[in-house]
C-alpha cells in the first residue's frame, strides 16, 4: 500500500508538472502583437517571429519578446533651437511611429522610443540651424516633412517607420512676439482702412450711379411728355381743320359779326381789324342790296 500510493503522487506530480509546461508553452498572440522567439539565444529569420494565433514555445529552451504593432506616438517635450539667423525659437512636436520589423525592433535597438526621441531631438535642432527665423514660423508644415524624412532613414535599420511628424507650437523670443503682435495690428488697422475706402468709393459709385439713372428717367418721362403733348395738339388741330372742312362763307361770316358785337361790348376805344375782314362781309351786303332791289 505504501509503495502504491508513492507511485500514484510520483505520477501525479508529473502530470501537473506537464500540465504546467503545456500551460506555460501555449501562447494566445493577439492580431495587432507579434512574438519574437531565440530558441537557445539564437534568432532564426524564417520561424523566430510567431503570431496571431495560438503559438507553442518550449519552456527553457525557448525566450519570447511580446512586440506591439500598433501606431504609438511619442511626445517630445519643448526643445530651445537656433536659427540661422542666430534667434532662438522653441518648439515641441509629436512623432506618430509603428513598427514594420518586429525581430529588427528587438535586435537592433534596445529602447525604440528612446532611440527616437534622442534623434528626433537632434534631427529637430539641425533642420532649425538651416533655417531663418521667419521660415521657421512660416513653413511648419515643410519642417514636419523634412523631420519626418530623416527621422524615418534612421529608424528604418530599426525595424519602424515614423508616420507622422506634427510640430505644436514653435515660440520666438519674446521681443519678436512684440514685433509680430505690432506688425499683425497695423496690417490689421490698413486692413480696416482699405476696406473702408473700399466701401466709401462703393456707396460713390451707387450714389452716381442712381443720379444716373433718375437723370435719364426724368428726360425720359419729360420726352414722352413732350410726344404726348405734341400728339394732342395735333388731334386737336386735326379736329378743327376737319371741322373748318364743312364751314362756309355765311357761317365764317356771322362769327365775325359776334366778334364785333362783343368788340363793341368792351370798354376800349380802339380796334384794329384783319385785311380779311372787308372782303368777309362782301357777301352780307350784296345779300342787304339784292333784298332792297326787290323791294322797290
């Protein structure tokens, strides 16, 4: 009984202690991690990166290094540069990083990150030494591409690539932000003078424009009422010549008598009368002759 049950633990304790290996050997590697595997301290080029998926390394035998695949970024704190011009500008960044090499970022650099960031500290203050104090504040964008350039030549022999290089804030000394700030006001205040001229010729202009207008409106309306005019006389002229048509001598020749008789009703004293007046009344006395004849 002895002997038998020292065997049972004897088995037992193997079976846990391979259950332990084989817990131990089973590595679950998620899709975005990598697992670099030196197999007696030495790395094999075609089976020493594992993953994803469930992955068996030998206790002992073999030494894993978990890598992370994923887009890091890395924050580097304000660095005081010199410009070509001999000003001093401070500026901090971003540097937006990944790795591409998992076995390269575990053999050929120790601390990625910190490699990083002591090249980015340098490549920044060499990029800035080449430049003048305004394309420093004016060409951001063109020192991100140039930062991001070298930073990537250099990191690529470490198995990463850098994405992205984002500068934050670049900060000229002081009397320079006071020489910014005046220069930002005038054009400001020239600004606000252009654009005030600009609108005083406008209204000018609108204000001509509209005299313009109205002059031409008014020798317009004046014009038609001039035809208008004219056109009335004229059917007013037509209408009498119509009707002087059908008038004859005896007619003609009463209204002047009705002229005369209201000429006599008038106080005046002197009358002036028309040539044709005279041969008017020729027929009234020829009529006043021919009835008297008759009657005798």
């Amino acid at each position: 009984m002895g002997t038998g049950s020292g065997i049972g633990i004897v088995f037992a304790g193997v079976l846990i202690f391979f259950a332990i290996v084989v817990f131990n050997a089973i590595k679950i590697v998620r899709e975005y991690q990598r697992l670099v595997r030196f197999r007696l301290g030495k790395h094999n080029a075609h089976e020493g990166v594992l993953g994803p998926g469930i992955t068996f390394v030998w206790p002992i035998i073999d030494q894993i290094v978990w890598v992370d695949l994923r887009e890091s970024f890395l924050e580097i704190p304000e660095q005081t540069c010199i410009t070509k011009d001999n000003a001093p500008v401070s500026v901090d960044f971003l540097i937006y990083w990944k790795v591409v090499d998992p076995a390269l970022s575990v053999i050929q650099v120790r601390n990625f990150a910190g490699a990083l960031q002591g090249i980015a500290t340098t490549t920044l203050r060499a990029v800035v030494g080449d430049m003048a104090l305004d394309e420093v504040l004016s060409k951001r964008e063109q020192i991100n591409v140039i930062l991001r350039t070298k930073l990537d030549e250099v990191t690529g022999r470490w198995g990463g690539k850098v994405t992205s290089v984002e500068i934050r804030e670049i900060l000229p000394p002081t009397e320079v932000q006071s020489a910014m700030t005046k220069q930002m006001a005038a054009e400001r205040h020239r600004r606000a003078v252009v654009t005030e001229a600009d609108g005083t010729k406008s209204a000018a202009v609108t204000i001509a424009e509209g005299e313009k207008q109205s002059a031409i409106l008014r020798a317009e309306g004046e014009r038609q009422s001039q035809i208008l005019k004219a056109e009335g006389y004229a059917k007013a002229l037509e209408s009498i010549f119509g009707a002087a048509k059908h008038i004859d001598e005896k007619t003609m020749g009463l209204q002047y008598l009705e002229t005369l008789k209201a000429l006599g009703a008038s106080p005046s004293t002197k009358y002036i009368f028309p040539m044709e007046f005279t041969s008017m009344l020729k027929p009234f006395v020829s009529n006043i002759q021919e009835a008297l004849t008759k009657k005798t």
